[in-house]
C-alpha cells in the first residue's frame, strides 16, 4: 500500500464498473451497473434483501465474472487480464464474508497468519506481532488461541475483519460487518474504517443495512433496486437521503418513514 | 534535552519488505538510564503500513516498561490513532489457553477416561432411537414420510450400481479361486457351492455392509453434522420436535427396510459371476451349474445371509447417526465425525460379522 500514492492522486478512480451484468446462468441479478469507485472512498452497496448486494461483492473481489459488462482496477480489467496479472490484482484485495468465514481447523492468529506467511518474508515472530496487533484493532487481544468454534458470532466476525486486513490490501471489502455486533463494537468497527481510509488511504466497499453506519462512513454509495433489476443511485448517502429524485431511495435511507 | 531521546524514522516501513529490530532502541534506553521522554521524527518516512505500526507498539512496550513517557506528535498522522484504536480494549488475560501441554500419562489417562465416557452417550442414543422406534409402530413420532422415500431412494437404488459391481467382482475372485483349487481334484462343479455359500452366507452381506458404511453411513454422518453446525438440530428441539424422530428414525427405518433386498440383490449378482466364470473358463453347462448351487443352498442359507445383512443396515445407520448427532461446531468437526462414523460401523460390521458366524456355526444353521 502507498500512502504517498493515493495522496498524490486524490479521487483518482479506483474500481470502474462498467455497464456489469451479473447472473446465476441465466437468471440475471442485476443488469446495466455502471459506477466508479474512488481511491479512499468508503462505498457503500445498499438495497433490499435479495437485490444481489453480496453477488456485487463477488464480482468486486474476482470470485465471480461478469455475465457482460467488465470490472476495472486503476483501469485494469480484472477478467481480460491474463492469470498472474489476475494473481497480482488479487492480493490487493481483502474480503471478510458475511458469516466470517474463519478457517475452523485454524487458530485465530494462524487464520490471521496465512496470508502473511504465504504472500510476506517475515519471520514467525514478526507475524505473531503483526497478528496481535490487528486482533487488538478489532479488540480480540488476547484471543490469539481460541478457534473459530470456542468465540462467539460477533468475535468470529471482527476475527474475519483482522484477517481481511492482515497484508493491509488497497481494497477492503466487507460484506455486512457490523450485523450481529453490539453497539460499541459495532461503533469501534465505524471508527475504524473511517481509520483505514484516512491513515493508510484503504478503498472500502462496505454492504450494509445498518442507516447510522451508513451516514457515519459511507461518502459514496451504489442503490440496487429488486424489482426493476438495475442500480436507481448512486453518490453520497448523505445526499441520497434527502435529494435523491427517486423516492425508493429516500423511504429507504429513511427507513421507510417519509 | 538531556532526558530526552529522539528516533528519528526514515524510508519504507511495509511488511512486505524488511522490518528492524527494537534491540538498539532497548539498548539506548538501558545504556542511558536518565532518559524520561521519547520522542519520534518521521518527516522522513515515504511509506508505511502495519509494519510502522507493530515496530512501535513494541517501542511503546519498552518505554511503559521503564516508566518513560513517548509523545508520537512526530509521526504521520493516524499512527497515533490508530495504535490508540488498537489499545482502546484491553488485552484478554487468564484465558486458560497458554497453560503447559499434561504430560503423557495424563493425556493417556484424560483420552482413555474420554473413551469410556462415550458409552453412556452410546447408550443414551441407542435408548432414544428405541424409544423413537417404538414411537414409530404407535403411530406417534414426528417425521416426514416424504423424508423416508427419499432417503429410501437414496440408500436403496441409488446404491445399485456401486454394489454390483463389487459384488460381480468378488464372486468371480471366489469363483477363480476356488476352481484353481478343485481343478485338481476334477470337482470344478463344485464351484457353484463354493460361491452360492460363500456369497450368500457371508460375502454378499459383509460387502454389501461395507459399501454402505462408506456410501451412506458416511453420508448421514456429514448431513447431521453440518445440520448440527448449522443449528439446524437445535432448531427442531426448539420447536418441540425431537430430531431423532424427525432425522434418525427415517434414516434407521430406510437403512434396515433397504438393506436384506440389497444383500440379495448381492448375493444374486455374485452367483451370476460364478455362473460366467464356470462356463467360459471351466467348461460347466448353465443349467448344470444351476441345479448345483440350488441343491448347496436353501432358505436357512438365505435367511443367515439376510439376517447378517440387516444387522449391518442397524449398525450403519446407528454409527452414521449417533456421530451425525454428536458432531461439533465446525468444519472440522464434521470431518471427524464423518470418518469416525465409518471407521466405527466396519469395526462393529467386522465384529458382527465374527459373533455371528460363530453362533450360527454352534447352533447348526
């Protein structure tokens, strides 16, 4: 990650989504996304329950491609380039998965340790700092030998987070991380994001539903519509909710009250 | 200030290069016992990540250590806030997880308790899934009959090819074998009792029951297992329907209903490679080779076949259950209870196997 870098080009764009499709065979999600994601934005994906929010986040993380349509990083795109390219995009990505998705047979400082081990030459004892350091940020210290199993949904879901960022990747995504998560956790984790952002310039997507969340980071924001099967907004959550010229966003970043 | 230190940090500090070491600021500290304030300069620092960050909460150990204060004012902007965020919770303490690995004989000990602990649970199910069985025949446990049919279709047909073949495959290594043998005696009829007896008094049920230990006992293992991940078991208790009406009985039911049909199912197969090998190899007539193995066998053959076969079918759907049911919470655990579920139903199919014969033997069957 450099830091100089993205001061140097601020609002630079980041991820261009370009005119994406995004199907299961033929059964198609969403259709006609186009959207930019900036250097340092905190882009937030919204919409109703099954509008394919979390499918977005696959394709934004290269697990899935695009039906049509293509998905560009610092104006690469990711499916057209050949695979150590793909290889090398990807490790500027990090993901932590809707139900946290921590490697069971794992101890939660060896699942924070992989990527480190795999993708850094730092000594086991180096890892074992940085390990410690980034189970303390989503405030598990101490939590270093507990697996998956013996910590609860909430602990196994900011252990997912620590494990997105552990090679500190120019691109976080998280798929809903502060449901499940008490207030203040679930506050700790806002201050945070907005902490990566500005300290080390991290591009965030974030899905989520919770509305205090999504005024308090959110500076960029895709809406996908169920019904109609395509994007109705996209901008600043914050202008969304009052001046976006389609109701259903309005109602929705009001919670439905007018 | 003579009781100040300044570091002053320059050029890359990522991870993904090379980190320094804190022995020669804990050296400066130690060597110079007047020091009381630490200070930073990285005006000089291009670029940086976590690896900024770890270096100096490990400096900012040192200091506390020594009672020396540190003023990060020097530093790029959020260093300080984020080390603060990551300090914002206290570390865990006394969380029972750095405590000395029990010497051997302990481990011995706490792993052979483990063991014997395990029959009274054994015991408990092999309790409940009676009591469901009888519940069952009353008309009274909670299940689905669509769930039976299609585990049925599942254990039953779905088994078919699997069990042909190996079963076509041993009867005619026992057909090969043995008239190798009788060969040398001229009593290459005899063939047919060899592989009507041997097929049908132990070798249809013993592969059969080994097939599906690995087919279907593995399988309902790693179904209740992920279900018991999922909370899905606990979701049933919730509701007020025991599981083990809802998910073990049918899986019980479907294994013991299907099991006899495929023995003989088995067993048949098994003949009819004998049958192929005695007239293309060794020269015996069809008709000749079918009157023998009807004259070697008859019911009560069958019915030691059939009765072994069925005894498997309880044992597999037991063991496959029983540590469906006992699985853990995750990923793992379903690994384990699955192998463990194989590995236990053909170690009490072997053992089955043995008694059985032994008391058949006695009894004259």
């Amino acid at each position: 990650m450099s830091v100089t870098a993205t001061q140097a080009t601020p609002a630079a764009a980041h991820i261009e989504v370009k005119d994406l499709t995004m199907a299961y065979g033929s059964f198609v999600i969403q259709h006609d996304l186009t959207f930019t994601i900036n250097h340092g934005d905190i882009f937030i994906i919204m919409g109703g329950s099954g509008c394919g929010k979390s499918t977005l986040l696959r394709h934004l993380n290269g697990l899935m491609a695009p039906a049509k349509g293509a998905v560009l990083y610092d104006g690469t795109s990711y499916w057209d380039s050949p695979a150590e390219e793909q290889e090398r995009i990807k490790q500027s990505f990090g993901m932590s998965f809707q139900s946290g998705a921590l490697w069971s047979s794992l101890t939660l400082a060896e699942n924070v340790a992989l990527p480190l081990g795999e993708y850094t030459t730092l000594s086991p004892a180096e890892i074992s700092e940085i390990v410690s350091f980034k189970l303390s940020l989503v405030g598990l210290a101490g939590f270093e030998d507990f697996y998956p199993s013996e910590i609860s949904g909430g602990m196994q879901k900011r252990a997912a987070l620590a494990r997105a960022m552990a090679l500190d990747p120019d691109i976080l995504l998280f798929d809903e991380p502060s449901a499940g998560l008490d207030p203040i956790s679930s506050r700790r984790l806002d201050d945070l994001i907005l902490e990566l952002r500005d300290s080390l310039g991290t591009t965030i997507a974030v899905v989520t539903h919770e509305l205090a969340s999504i005024f308090t980071i959110g500076n960029n924001s895709v809406f996908l519509d169920p019904e109609t099967k395509t994007m109705i907004a996209t901008g600043d959550p914050n202008w969304l909710r009052t001046d976006c010229p389609d109701e259903k966003v309005r109602t929705f970043l009001n919670r439905g009250e007018t | 200030m003579p009781d100040g230190l300044q570091l002053n940090l320059a050029g890359v500090w990522q991870i993904k290069g090379k980190l320094p070491a804190t022995a020669e600021v804990e050296q400066q500290l130690q060597s110079r016992p007047e020091i009381k304030q630490v200070t930073f300069n990285g005006t000089d620092i291009t670029d940086w990540d976590t690896g900024l960050l770890t270096w100096l909460s490990k400096v900012l150990a040192l200091c506390e250590a020594q009672n020396i204060t540190t003023d990060l004012a020097g530093l790029p902007e959020g260093v300080g806030r984020l080390i603060k965020l990551a300090h914002e919770v206290p570390p865990k303490k006394d969380t029972g997880k750095h405590g000395k690995e029990p010497p051997l004989l302990a481990r011995v000990g706490e792993s052979t308790l483990a063991t014997y602990r395990a029959i009274p649970a054994m015991l408990e199910f092999l309790g409940e899934v009676t009591l469901s069985i009888g519940r069952f025949f009353l008309g009274k446990a909670q299940y689905r009959r669509s769930d039976l049919l299609l585990i049925i279709q599942d254990v039953g047909p779905r088994s078919l090819a699997i069990v042909s073949l190996i079963s076509f495959l041993v009867g005619l290594i026992v057909a090969y074998m043995g008239a190798v043998q009788l060969a040398q005696f001229g009593a290459q009829i005899f063939i047919a009792n060899l592989v009507g007896l041997g097929m049908v008094r132990e070798m249809g049920a013993l592969m059969t029951g080994i097939i599906m230990a690995g087919r279907t006992g593995a399988a309902f293992a790693a179904q209740l297992g992920t279900m018991q991940v999922n909370e899905e078991i606990d979701a049933f208790r919730t509701l007020g329907i025991a599981p083990i009406d809802f998910l073990v009985l049918p899986r019980m039911l479907a294994l013991i209903m299907v099991m006899p049909l495929l023995v003989l199912y088995s067993d048949l197969v098994g003949i009819l490679a004998g049958l192929m090998v005695s007239v293309l190899a060794f020269d015996i007539g069809v008709f000749e080779y079918y009157q023998q193995t009807i004259r070697a066998l008859d019911l009560s053959h069958i019915a030691v076949g059939l009765s072994k076969g069925t005894v498997y079918g309880i044992l597999i759907a037991f063991a496959g259950c029983l540590r469906g049911m006992q699985c853990g919470r995750s990923a793992q655990a379903v690994g384990q209870a699955t192998t463990s579920a194989v590995v236990t139903s053909i170690v009490m199919i072997v053992v089955a196997a043995s008694v059985m014969t032994i008391i058949f033997q006695q009894l004259g069957i």
